[in-house]
C-alpha cells in the first residue's frame, strides 16, 4: 500500500531550477495507447532491456504524437542502462556520438535510438589542474554527458509535452511535469525556467516555434515571453546545428506557419541569410508564401520534398536583383545570369547557412529558367527531356502565379507538358508561325517608317 502511494506520488525538486517534478502514472484506460501503436522493434528492445533488469521507455516525440492522434516519426527510447550496457545486450547496436552519447539498436531496416536517462550537470568547476567548463559565457550547454535518474532526465528535455515516458509493457505513462495535461490543452510550456533553458540551447526558441505550428498549439504566455529577448542568441549556435533545425522546421509540413511565427519574434533576422531580405520585399514575400505552402501540401500528403528546390525558391529574388545588376553592367543575359548564381551562393556558403551538396539541384533550377522563354525550334523539346525538368517546371510555374513571370508563359506549358506527340507538334509549328507573323509586322512597321521619312525629305517637311 504504502510502496503504491510512492509509486504514484513523488516529488522531487530540481536543484538547478525551481522545477518541481510530481510523477503520475496514468493507466492506459486513461490515455488509450496500447502497445500495438508501438514499433514492434521498439517494443522488443524495451522487453529486452527490461529482462536484462533495466527499466526502458518509449520517450519524447513519440509518446507525444500519438497522444495527439499523429503518426510518429520514430520511437526513440530512453533508460538506465549505460551505452556500453545496451551496447552488451544488442548484438546489432553501436555507440554513436560524443558531446551526446547514445547507442544504435538496429533491427530489421529499423534502427531505434535508445538514451541513457541525464542528470543536472554540475556547475562549471575550476579547479587548479584542470577547468571543466559546461556552458560558455552566454549560458550556452557546451556538454551534456551526466548519467541521472528518470525523473532527472524528464527535467532536462526541452518542453513538458516531449517529457512524457511510456512503458510498453505495462501501458503506463509517466508523467513528471504535467505533461499530458497541457497536450490535453494544447499548451507548449518549457521546463523550468523560459530564460535560462534557452540561454542553455537557443535552438530551443526555434523548436517552440516548430512545434506550437506542427501542433497546432500555443506557446505559454511564460515560454515566448523571453524569446523576443534572447533571439540573438542564435547567432553563437553553431551553423550546422541551426541549418538542420532550420530543415526541420522548412520540411515540417506547416513551414508557412513557422516562418510567419519566426518572423512575429524576431527569430528570422541573420537566421538565414535570405529571409531577413526577402521577407521584406512585396514580390519576394508572394514567392516565398506560395513556394511554402506548395511544400507543406507536399509534406502533408506524403510526397517526396526536395530541400534544393526549397532553397532554389528561398533564394530566387536575390538571384533576380543580382541578375538585373550584371545585365545593367553590359553582360549578356545568360552569363549574367551565370554570375548572378556563383556570387549569391558564394555569399550563402560564408554564412554556412546551405550546404555545398545541395548546389547542383539548385544551380540546375535556376540556369533551366532563362529556357522555359525561348520556346521556338525543337528547344521545347529538349528542355522537356532534361532529367531537372520537372523541378525547374514547378518552379517556373511559382514563378508565374507570383506575378513574376507572365501567366501566358506558363500557361503555354501546361498545355504542352500535357499534350501528345501530335498536339505538341502543332503548338511547336503554331510558335513558329506567330514568330513569323511578329517578324512581319515588324518589317512592315519599320518599312512604312522609312518611306514616310524619305516622303518628308524629299517633300522637304523633315524637321
Ligand atoms: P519531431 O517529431 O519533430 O522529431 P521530437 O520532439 O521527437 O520532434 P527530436 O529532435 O527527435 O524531436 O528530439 C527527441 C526528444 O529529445 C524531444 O522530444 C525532447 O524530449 C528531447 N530534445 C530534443 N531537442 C532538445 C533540446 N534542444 N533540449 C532539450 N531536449 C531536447
Ligand atoms: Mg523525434
């Protein structure tokens, strides 16, 4: 009875904030999820760890999604187990990074991320032989290797909704922060205290934004308040980290939410580079709004997205402006075009904000534009069968319903993408016609011009 009553309820505080963690278990009669929702994988590794005496959970994202009726991504796991302890269980597992270490447990095609509960870290020590530091002088976590107990570890995640651990043998949920309570009320709340938990990882504002927009949910009045604040803090995270939580939030399926909310706190300036521009310019916002939306739809509906594309679209006004600069400088449109490309991605590289192994899609989309205008000859053709077509088509076609580009242009397309051999044929003899018409019209034009002068000259009109 008594051992019950501590089962149920226990509370601990956290000694680097005034977090107070409270378990409660909540049965599966309650929360509804059974074990079947779980990977079977997941669920075997759980067991396993289990039996071997350890206790092991399904954590984070997961436990989350499902209580929101979502489907998650991955189950990652979470126990007392050291790495080199899981690593002794699972014939198939290898320990995987430093900073943060955690083992791989493959099975089958899927591998399971299985973490060993965290604890507090202690704070930075100085000692006369050698100086540990755990955060630099803005407060930001350098490492995060402590082992600690389950409530510990509960503590350290970023939001009360991620801390939630389920069991799968016994279909129990515990619940250290309230967790449950606030996916019922749709709240994102961060643990402890706002300010100091995101001086530990600015990462964390742009995952509030992330996920308030992925789960349709409200930010605590007392979690966005300091993000406004402490938005430049973003600029110490180092680019890699920023540029994959960036990806994250771009290919989430609600990036036009996010953006709109980034841009609401003040989280998009210097974020990357682009947007602070862009999003300021009337056209440029239209691009980006509907290149967005274009991709959420499809996130939504489960088809592949290409990040290249992505940026090809985030970047294409500065393209423009730097275009227009070099054929104001007497460069012939294509290789302006050409330096356009090679100057803005040089820019974007220094920043760090896109990696170089996303260049080639990139540059492919934007040298295809200038193609989609010449239409005459077999060249509609041969820009058909180019493995980027489809790409760069899709882009071109933003680009008209933006009001960039004339909606004759892609209109035109439409029509040949989805014609036969026959009808494309006809459209193709139909160009060369009209070309020949506008050439007439022209010599006609320009002929009339030169008699009406040489009229005047001889009648003496001329001025
Ligand atoms: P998603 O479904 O988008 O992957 P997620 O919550 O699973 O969302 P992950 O990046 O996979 O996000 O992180 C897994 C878990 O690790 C989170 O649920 C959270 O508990 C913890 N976590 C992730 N990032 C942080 C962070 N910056 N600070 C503290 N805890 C974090
Ligand atoms: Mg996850």
């Amino acid at each position: 009875m008594i051992r019950k009553f501590f089962r149920h309820i226990f509370v601990k505080k956290d000694p680097t904030s005034n977090t107070v963690a409270k378990l409660q278990i909540i049965p599966c009669k309650k929360h509804k999820i059974t074990r079947d929702q779980i990977n079977p994988c997941a669920v075997k590794i759980a067991t396993d760890l289990q039996q071997a005496g350890y206790s092991a959970f399904i954590v984070g994202g997961a436990v989350r999604d499902l209580l929101l009726g979502l489907e998650p991504k991955d189950f990652d796991m979470a126990t007392n187990a050291t790495p080199e302890e899981v690593r002794a269980i699972f014939r198939r597992s290898r320990i995987i990074g430093r900073r943060f270490q955690l083992v791989h447990v493959m099975c089958g095609s899927v591998t399971v991320e299985v973490s060993t509960f965290r604890g507090p870290l202690p704070a930075n020590t100085n000692s006369a032989i050698k100086t540990i530091k755990h955060t630099d002088q803005h407060g930001r976590l350098l490492r995060d290797n402590v082992f600690g107990s389950q409530e510990e570890d509960a503590i350290r995640r970023d939001f009360t909704i991620n801390a939630l651990f389920y069991d799968p043998s016994s279909e129990e949920i515990f619940d250290f922060l309230k967790g449950y309570n606030d996916i019922k009320e749709k709240r994102l709340r961060i643990i402890g205290s706002p300010e100091r938990r995101y001086r530990e990882d600015p990462v964390r504002m742009l995952r509030a934004v992330r996920l308030a927009a992925k789960l349709n949910m409200q930010l605590d009045p007392a979690t966005a308040a300091p993000i406004g604040d402490l938005a430049p803090l973003l600029q110490n995270v180092p680019p890699a980290r920023l540029f994959d939580e960036m990806l994250k939030l771009l290919l989430s399926g609600h990036a036009l939410t996010s953006v709109i909310d980034l841009r609401a706190r003040g989280l998009h300036h210097g974020l990357l580079p682009m947007l602070d521009i862009i999003l300021e310019q009337p056209l440029g916002e239209r691009f980006i709004s509907l290149a967005l939306k274009s991709t959420d739809q499809r996130v939504q509906q489960n088809k592949p997205v290409s990040p290249g594309f992505l940026f090809a679209s985030l970047l294409w006004h500065e393209i423009l402006t730097a275009w227009n600069r070099h054929q104001t400088l007497e460069e012939k449109p294509i290789p302006a075009l050409h330096l356009a490309i090679d100057e803005i991605l040089t820019k974007q590289h220094k920043k760090l904000a896109i990696p170089r192994r996303f260049d080639v899609v990139i540059k492919e989309i934007w040298t295809l534009q200038p193609r989609f205008q010449a239409r005459n000859g077999s060249r509609p053709f041969r820009l058909i069968t180019n493995p980027r077509f489809r790409a760069a088509y899709d882009f071109m076609l933003l680009r008209c319903e933006s009001g960039e580009l004339d909606q004759d242009i892609g209109d035109w397309w439409k029509t040949f993408v989805n014609a036969n051999a026959e009808k494309r044929e006809t459209m193709l003899i139909e160009n060369q016609a009209a070309k020949k018409r506008r050439k007439q019209r022209h010599r006609r034009k320009a002929i009339s011009k030169n008699l009406i002068s040489l009229d005047r000259s001889i009648t003496g009109t001329e001025k």
